[in-house]
C-alpha cells in the first residue's frame, strides 16, 4: 500500500516563530518545526508536506486541495482558530481527519482565546505542549488513519 500523505498547515504570524513572543511560544522557529515533523513523518511511514499562510483564503484553498491529495491534516490555524468559521466549513466540508494543534495551552491564556472553531469538527485537540503538540498530534492522526484503514 503507498504511504499516506499528511497535510501541515500553519496560520498567520506562526512564519515569526523564534521572534514572535518567546516567553509564550519558546524560541524553536517554524523551520526547525517542520524539520521535525518530516523526521517523525520518516519513523511513521508517512509523506509530510508544510505550509505556512497568513490568509484565510491560501488555508481554505489548501484544505479543498487536501481532500485528493492528502489522508490527514495537522492544523495550528493560529488567531483564525477563534474566528474562522470559514476554515472550519472548509475542514468539514472536505472530510479530511484532522487534528487541531496549538503550542501554548489557549486555556490558560485570555478568554477569547478558549473558544476553537475547529474543535468540534476535528478528531481531537492538542493545546500547551509547545512543538511537541504538533509531534503528539502527528502520532496520533497517523494511528487513527492506519486504524481507519
Ligand atoms: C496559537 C494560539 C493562538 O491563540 C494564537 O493566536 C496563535 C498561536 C498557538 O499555537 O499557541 O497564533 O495557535
């Protein structure tokens, strides 16, 4: 069977990591993260692509795009997360299994930061772990996708 192909989509302002508030986000930039993912992404048999955008269309347009081209979809939508009922039809109406992750935990943070648009449509949630939430998630969207199978 060829190797199922997840999709990494990363929100606005996520291209400053290492920059953008380090006290909240750490100093890890968002090369180093997704050079981690492709390594986890070799270890589970699994092709990783990337893709950062600070436009609400450019993600949507990417989530249509998922469902001939990818079985899985790791999201960190950024702000987006708490606006967006756009991406969030866009990630039910391709029906691509997906996994929302965030590096701070967004509940222990400012109150509009505790209400997610994509939570409800997506398999699970992973919130506070810093890079290691895009890690977590990687393993867990590829075991159920395998479990899917
Ligand atoms: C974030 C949390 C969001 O509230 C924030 O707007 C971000 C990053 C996170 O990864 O912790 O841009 O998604």
């Amino acid at each position: 069977m060829s190797q199922s192909s997840i999709l990494i989509l990363h929100g606005p302002n996520l291209n400053l990591l290492g920059l953008r508030e380090p006290e909240v986000y750490g100093s890890i930039t968002l090369d180093q993260i997704n050079n981690l993912l492709k390594e986890e992404g070799k270890r589970l048999q699994v092709r990783i692509s990337c893709l950062q955008s600070n436009h609400e269309g450019v993600l949507i347009d990417a989530i249509h795009q998922a469902r001939d081209n990818h079985q899985g979809i790791i999201i960190n939508a950024g702000a987006y997360t708490h606006t967006s009922v756009a991406i969030r039809d866009a990630l039910a109406g391709v029906k691509v299994p997906t996994v929302e992750v965030h590096l701070s935990n967004i509940y222990q943070r400012e109150e509009f930061r505790h209400h997610s648009y994509i939570a409800p449509i997506a398999i699970g949630q992973i919130s506070g772990f810093g890079a290691n939430s895009y890690l977590l998630g990687l393993q867990a969207l590829v075991r159920y996708i395998k479990l899917a199978e």
